[in-house]
C-alpha cells in the first residue's frame, strides 16, 4: 500500500476543481466536474470530500480511488443492468453517455445503522417504526441485519441541499416518474445490492448500505449512472469482527468515510455552521483509508505516485480537449 509520506507528498496537488471550457458545458457536483460534449458527459471526480451535504475538505488519491472503484463494480454488475460508460482515458475520468438522470437515488440498506440525524437508526432509536414505507420490528438493535434488505429511496437536492428519504408514494407524487420505472428501478438496485453483498464477502467485507442513480439514455433505457458500491455512496464492515463488536455493542471496524463524519461529530458539526479546519494527519488517515477499501474491494493493489492531477487530466483528456 502507499505509504503515508506518499498521501501527505501528494497534499498540495489534490484535484480541488477543473477548468476546461472547451469540454463543453460544465456542472459542478458535490464531487464531480462534469462536462457535456457532443452526446457525452465527460466525468472528473476530484479530490473534494463532502460530508453532512457539505464540502468538507481535499483529500489525497481519493478521486482517483472513487472512479477505479466505480469501474470495477461497472464491469462486475454490466449484466444486470446496462451502464452508462463508454471509457476510462485517465485514472479520475469516465466519459459517460449523456443520460436524463432520474430524480430520485434508490438506496439500499441492509443493516439498522447510520450515525446521523437522517440515518434509519436515529429514526429507530427515537420510536420510529415506519421507515419510508417499510415497517420495522421491535426489539431491534443499533447495526442489527435486517431480515431482508431494505429500500429507502431518497430525492436529489439541489447543489449544496440535503436529500430526503421518501417512501415509493412521495417519489410518484413529488416526479414524472411512472410506477413502472419506480419498479424497475427497485429491483435492478435490489440485484445490484446482492451482487456487491456477495462479491465483498469474498474479501472479507460486508456491503453494509449504498444508492444507486438511474438515468434514461436516448433509447428511453433506464440504465446506471454515476457511481456504484464507492466509500462515498457505501458503508463497508469488516466481515471477521462483524459479530464480536455486534454482541459486544461496540462499534463496528469500518472502511468508508463514516471516519471524518465521526471526526466532525466529535467536534459538534453535524453540518451548520463553520466546518472544522481537517489537520492534515486526518486527511492522511482518510485517504489511507480510501486506499484500503479499494484493495479490499478490489482486490488489487492500489496504483498511484504524486504528481499533478489535473496536469496529467489535460495530457489524457487531449482527443476531446482538442476538438
């Protein structure tokens, strides 16, 4: 694995934004840059690392470790649904099908958790019983697995906005969409769930909760877009201590953000008001960690040496910057 003098060296070349107006349009996500040009959408996910709806801070090699994940579970999960990638030229880029994404992200949850005030727990331990449609038994407790896993979809905020969990009622009457999209949907993000559950126990690790977002292509396909089974749209436990730290009400050994959302916390930022200045050891630590769920989840070893991001972007993305 890269060393942490290798994530610090790599501090003051984080992807923190791109500009490049030939490209075309450009929209700026949360994360990503993205870019229509001539029927496609040409995606650049930075180094940006937001938390709470927020952009939290920069954090080393994490764009890098984003996109290369999305492009494992894109080809492990092409044959149940279709997805909207057409290559990968650079380390932190997918170019893309231009889709009309769908205004609603299908998340998934197989585990009563969550550390924040939206989380299905937060609802569980204050009474709640009815979760965006779905009934919940007594007598449950905090990261207990659902008997079956469980569909909480969420609307899209608008940039800088937060999302809301919904029930399949509130998605038909608050969007165009139609119950038999919703249906769909449904089930390729219940497909997609199973298919990450069963490829990370082989590692070891168990697919805790993740979204997934649909958009429809030029043939009126619903298909996959974005990202899919990332540490940033996904929860991931270690599968070994899974049970120990269960009975035990301990923590459970995590690899995904969930460690600066906890760091922030700690320090009473649960979202409003000032962000909390990252020390740059916590950076560190959460790119390492970045870097470990992509080894654990992948399998392979994780590749990649300091350097100017957005210099080697330009190199690899000169076909279509020189159009």
């Amino acid at each position: 694995m890269i060393t942490k003098e290798q994530i610090l060296a790599q501090l003051p070349f984080c992807l923190e934004s791109t500009d490049f107006p030939t490209l075309g349009e450009k929209y700026e996500g949360k994360v990503r840059d993205n870019y229509t040009l001539d029927g496609k959408r040409i995606i650049i996910v930075s180094d940006r690392l937001s938390a709470f709806d927020r952009i939290i801070t920069m954090v080393p090699f994490k764009g890098q470790v984003l996109n290369q994940i999305a492009q494992f579970w894109f080809e492990k999960t092409k044959d149940i649904v279709g997805n909207h990638v057409i290559e990968f030229p650079d380390p932190n880029v997918v170019v893309a099908k231009e889709c009309r994404a769908l205004p609603v992200e299908m998340v998934v949850r197989g585990y009563l958790t969550g550390v924040t005030t939206t989380s299905v727990w937060y609802h569980y331990e204050k009474g709640g019983r009815d979760f965006c449609g779905n009934s919940l038994p007594d007598g449950m407790k905090k990261d207990q697995k659902f008997d079956k896993p469980i569909l909480t979809p969420s609307t899209k905020a608008e940039k800088f906005g937060h999302d809301e969990s919904v029930s399949k009622e509130e998605v038909l009457k608050r969007t165009d969409i139609t119950e038999e999209q919703f249906d769909y949907m449904a089930d390729v993000a219940m497909k997609l769930y199973q298919r990450g559950v069963e490829v990370a126990a082989k590692q070891g690790i168990i697919l805790v909760d993740t979204k997934y977002e649909f958009g429809m292509n030029d043939e009126g396909e619903i298909i996959l877009i974005d990202e899919i089974h990332t540490p940033d749209s996904s929860r991931f436990w270690y599968a070994d201590e899974y049970q120990k730290r269960f009975e035990n009400r301990e923590t459970q050994k995590k690899i995904d953000k969930e460690y600066l959302r906890e760091w922030l916390a700690e320090r009473d930022f649960l979202g409003e008001g000032d962000i909390p200045e990252v020390p740059d050891d916590v950076k560190a630590e959460t790119a390492r960690r970045y870097i470990e769920a992509y080894e654990l989840i992948t399998g392979q070893e994780f590749e990649a040496s300091p350097g100017n991001v957005a210099e080697r972007i330009e190199g690899n993305l000169s076909k279509y910057l020189n159009k």
